[in-house]
C-alpha cells in the first residue's frame, strides 16, 4: 500500500519552530526594570509605605495669597504672655482652741475657812445654835491679859506654819478656847480645824496635838471693833446670861472670822460662843 507523504506547509512549520528554539531571548530594553519575582504565597508580603508626592506647583498653579498679618521677624522674641493674675484662695482660718476654763478664784483666808455657824444674819443680834464637832489640830499655852492679842496671834501663826509644812490644808477660822482665867492672866487652847486628823496619829509635834473642836448646844456673840475693846462685848454677854437666867460654862470660845492685823483694827471680826451648863 502507497503511504501518504507528508505536506509541504507542515514540513515548514517545522522548519520554523526549530529555528525559533534556537534563536536566544532578546534582553530587555535597558528602562524597563525586570519584574521582581512573585514572593511565595506561604510568606506574608510587608505592605510597602505609601509615600506621599509633595505636590509640585506648575505653571497654571497661581500662588497661594499672603496673609494679612505679616510674620515676625525670626530675630525677634516672641512676645511673652502675660502672666494670669492668680487668683486668691480662701485661707481656711486656723482652729480656734476653746478657751480654757479659767480656774476658780482662790478665796482669801477668811472665805477659805468656815466658821462653826454660819454668817450671822443680824450681826448685832445674839444666835442660838448647835456646835459640831470636827478634826483639828491645838497649841496650849499661858498669856497675861496685856499681852492676849500677841500671844494668840503668835500661836494662829505657829499652827498655820506646822500645818503647811505637813501638806494639811486647814478647814476652818482658828479659834481660841479660855481654859481658865483670873485677874493675872489665863489658860487657853489655840486651834484650827481640818478635814481629817492622820490615821495612827496623836500630834503633829511635841507642842501641837489633834483633838476635837466643843460640840452641843451654844449662843453667838459678835464682837466688830478693836480687840482691845473686846472686854465691853463680854459685859453685854453677861448681861445678857443674867437676863435669860442661864448659867454658861466656864470656857469662853472665840472664832476669829478676821485675821491678826492690829489689836486697834476697828474691823476685827470674832464670834464669841459661849455654851450653857
């Protein structure tokens, strides 16, 4: 059997694609950039930074109109700022402290110490009464008449001196106890009350002893003059007694509501108790 042979437009497009494969590539023109190869699709491509174009003015572009206020100058400051007044603030006012309780006026002497009754309401008039016995500390002794007020005075003095330095506080106006008189002179037991005698004690010193103020039933006397005029109420008193018919006890007790000045002091104050039998 007769084989075909082949055409003549096939052999040469043969002839032409043996030519092509041997011809090399042409290289690229030299502006144009080889394309870069296309990263793996595993790998994450880093977006590149958009760079912004600064704008180029051409020709057609008019410029941009100058401000209406002038720049300064680059030499000279800036002006400053006036600084803002600040503005004052309320000052808390500081704490007041309370005032302190002022402490109590310290009485006088004669204020101090309270007499076996009380302030007489009618100093010219006579008052009966009960005297109550309380803790007190006595100084004995002896004295003429001429020399009464000093003797006492001394003995008040002795007292308040031993009392102070022992820390007792005295408790009541110093009074005198007439033990025994006569015409020469007399007996008398000086005392001042306190508020207690110390536990386990008998005297204060070999001359000053606790004991007890009289107690029981009694009349007051007011003498207000010089003590050395003293010997005129004590008549009164006695006048007084015969009167009422009572019979008073020998031992005449005076309670000096003033303090020892001067025996001619017109304002010398003593309560003259005197206790009937």
């Amino acid at each position: 059997m007769r084989l075909r042979s082949p055409s003549l437009a096939l052999v040469l497009a043969l002839c032409s694609s043996v030519a092509l494969a041997q011809t090399p590539p042409a290289a690229p023109p030299p502006s144009v950039a080889p394309a870069p190869a296309a990263p793996a699709a595993s790998e994450p491509v880093p977006a590149a930074p958009a760079l912004e174009a600064a704008p180029v003015p051409t020709q057609t572009e008019s410029a941009p109109a100058p401000s209406s206020t002038p720049a300064p100058a680059a030499s000279a400051p800036a002006p400053e700022t006036p600084a803002q007044p600040q503005q004052p603030t309320t000052a808390q006012p500081a704490p007041v402290p309370a005032p302190a309780t002022p402490a109590p006026a310290v009485p006088n002497q004669q204020t101090a110490r309270t007499t076996l009754f009380p302030n007489p309401s009618d100093p010219t008039g006579v008052e009966e009464g009960v005297l109550v016995a309380k803790p007190t500390v006595v100084f004995a002794g002896i004295s003429p008449w001429d020399d009464a007020f000093n003797n006492l005075n001394n003995a008040v003095a002795k007292l308040d001196g031993e009392l102070k330095k022992a820390g007792i506080a005295p408790a009541g106006r110093p009074l005198t106890i007439f033990v025994d008189t006569d015409d020469n002179g007399f007996k008398y037991e000086v005392m001042i009350p306190i508020a207690q005698v110390p536990d386990g004690k008998t005297e204060l010193t070999p001359e000053i002893k606790f004991g007890k103020t009289p107690e029981g039933k009694a009349f007051r006397f007011v003498h207000k003059d010089a003590y050395d005029e003293i010997d005129g109420t004590y008549e009164t008193i006695t006048a007084y007694l015969d009167i009422k018919e009572i019979v008073a006890q020998d031992a005449f007790i005076e309670e000096y509501v003033s303090d020892f000045t001067d025996a001619q002091d017109t304002n010398f104050e003593v309560n003259i108790y005197v206790q009937p039998k």
